[in-house]
C-alpha cells in the first residue's frame, strides 16, 4: 500500500511539473511571438503597434521589454515616456551601457542636457575609455565653451583612434581655443590627411598663420 501511494504521489508530481513546464514554454513562445511583431510593426514605421504587441506581454522585472519600449516610445515621440521605461532598464541592471546611451535620445530631444550629461559620467563610471561617451560629452563642454574640460575627452578618443577625422578637428579647434597654436596646427594637418579637402581644418590653418 505503501509503495501504491509513494508510486502515485511522484506521478502526481511528475503531472504537475509537466504542466508547468508547458506553460513557461508558451508564455516564453508568446514573448518571443511579441518581440518579432514588434519589429515587424517598427520596420513598417507602426510605432503605436510595435509598442501595444509588446504592452500585451508586459512584465515590470523585464529589463529586455523595458528597453525595447524605452526605444520604440522614442521612435514615436513620446520622450517622456521613453525616458521613464530607459530608467525602469537601468534600475533593472545597473551597468547596462545601452540603456544609458538609450536615454540619452529622448533626454536630448527634450533639450535635457544635465540628464544626458549625467548619463554620459555614468557611462564613463563603468567604461572610462568609451569612446563614444567621451566624444558626446566633449562636444557638450566643447559647446559650453569649457574648453579645459573637453580636450581631455578629445585628446582621450583622438589617442585610441589617432585617424579618426571627428576627434581629430575637434580637437584641432579646441586646442585652438585654449592657445595652443602647436598642437592646434599639427591636428588641422592630420584632419586634411582624412579629408584633403576638409574646409574646417583649412579655415584653422589660416588662423594660426
């Protein structure tokens, strides 16, 4: 008797673990099911239908759902909202780069510098060397007229990309800026070597001379 009842309490175990095998495998199919029609909607430019596929499937401790509606809030002009679901990503995983520059986009948008300026320090928190990070926030201090704060975002991305024309004249002008003439002119020179016919770099030339 003993052996009937231990026999049909593991099958009743082995029924119910069945099922709830099941159901995590169609709740992971109808995720899935979700993503792709998003997509499908975003390639089509339905940003209200890429976001409503993935808001019937919503889980709060998402951080992939989160972020994809973080985006695609974004795509649709609803900055506010797309700030709100980026910070949801972040506060899910804290060193999430993309999330971070994510944020970044509908900060802007919005014309909030000091949130995409936090956005960038963080960034460079977790990944000094970033080079996108350091580039953005060089242009941001370049902007400001803080020129002592951007060459040291420039000349970082200039040294771990020596013939990359963005950090090269950028650089080239802020040293300008900051009287170094010198290494200003040596810039300008290296920016023409990327594009012979660069006329910002030529314009920092006939300064200096």
């Amino acid at each position: 008797m003993d052996f009937y009842k231990s026999a049909v309490g593991l099958l009743i175990l082995l029924l119910i673990s069945s099922v709830t095998n099941l159901d995590a495998t169609n709740k992971d199919e109808v995720k899935t099911k979700a993503f792709s029609d998003s997509y499908i909607f975003e390639r089509n430019g339905k940003y209200d239908a890429a976001i409503t596929a993935i808001k019937a499937v919503y889980e709060e401790s998402s951080y992939e759902m989160n972020l994809r509606l973080g985006w695609l809030h974004y795509m649709s002009g609803l900055f506010s909202e797309s700030i709100g679901y980026y910070q949801k990503a972040i506060k899910l995983l804290p060193y999430s780069l993309e999330a971070k520059f994510g944020l970044v986009l509908p900060a802007a948008a919005l014309g909030n510098w000091a949130q995409v300026e936090t956005q960038y320090k963080e960034i460079l928190d977790i990944d000094p060397k970033n080079t996108l990070a350091n580039y953005r926030l060089g242009l941001i201090y370049y902007g400001r007229k803080d020129y002592g704060k951007a060459v040291k975002h420039f000349e970082l991305v200039s040294n771990l990309y020596p013939f990359d024309y963005d950090s090269a004249i950028m650089l080239g002008w802020t040293y300008y800026f900051l009287n170094k003439y010198k290494e200003a002119k040596v810039m300008f020179l290296k920016s023409l070597l990327m594009k012979p016919d660069d006329t910002s770099a030529q314009d920092g030339l006939k300064l200096i001379k």
